[in-house]
C-alpha cells in the first residue's frame, strides 16, 4: 500500500471550503488540471454521491477518474473512493479550523491510499511507486493551490 499525504492552508472558513470542495459542477473552472464532471448520482453530495471526471495528465493525455463518496461529515472530513487499473484509492480530505498569522483559515489535509488489486498493480507499485507518489504529490499540491486561488486567498501546500 502507497500512502501519500499533503497540507495545505487556506485562508477562508471550513465552511466555505467544503462548499467549494463540494461544488461538482465548479470543479473544471476552480481546478487547473481538472476536465468537465459527469454526475453519476442525483440529488445533494453526501455519502453514495459518484461521479466520473477527467483529469489532464502533466505528460499530456487525458485521465478519467470515477469517485463515490463513502463519508461526508461537512465542513470536516470526506472520504472517497476510486477504483484504478490494478489499484482501488481512497482519499481522505480533513478540513481543520485553524489561526495562521493571526487570522482564521482552514488546514486541509488530502490522503490517498493506493492498494493494489491485481498482482501487476502490486509489480508497478514496487518499480514505480515512489515516482508514482511523487506525481500524486504534486497534483494534490496544485489541486490545494488551486483551492486556496478559488477561496480568494493565496494559500501554500506544505508535505505532512
């Protein structure tokens, strides 16, 4: 299993950050990597919400990702899960209220767990996992930036 772990602060109130983290349909406009957002599931986000969205890869070409949230205990903590090629991830996004140079803002810690399912997924994690890592790393860091950038604050991603 491959765990990845990345904080960043943004200055705005938890609230408002699960409601941007929340905003399906926004995701494309707030997210520099991030592609349109298929809705897989009705009514209002919360545990059984899926979803299916494309994600553009640094090397060029286009992923496509599918999440259902498992637990949404707003404005806290979300846990989704995704099922890869030879791999299942669950992410876990805490947010945490917190003061930073005086001022309220929100730590927002986003985990990703990768645990292989097939034996060549378990092959790939052992010749690639800390590349594979490092590259989840500076996506999840550009995703926090790019939260903090929606949030109308400049706010920095730091490893945990």
């Amino acid at each position: 299993m491959s765990t990845v772990a990345v904080t960043g602060f943004i200055e705005a109130h938890a609230v408002d950050v699960w409601r941007l983290l929340t905003d399906l349909p926004g995701r494309e406009a707030r997210l520099t990597a991030a592609g349109p957002v298929e809705l897989l599931t009705p009514g209002p986000f919360g545990p059984g919400t899926a979803w299916r969205a494309e994600r553009a890869q640094p090397g060029g070409g286009t992923l496509i990702e599918e999440f259902l949230v498992v637990e949404a205990l707003a404005p806290h903590r979300m846990v989704l899960c995704s099922s890869g090629a030879g791999a299942d991830y669950r992410i876990t996004l805490s947010l945490r209220q917190v003061r930073r140079r005086r001022r309220g803002c929100t730590a927002v810690t986003v985990t990703q767990e990768a645990v292989p399912t097939a034996p060549y997924g378990r092959v790939v994690a052992l010749l690639l996992g800390g590349l594979a890592a490092r590259a989840v790393e500076v996506a999840l860091r550009r995703d926090l930036a790019d939260l903090a950038v929606a949030a109308g604050a400049t706010g920095s991603a730091e490893a945990a």
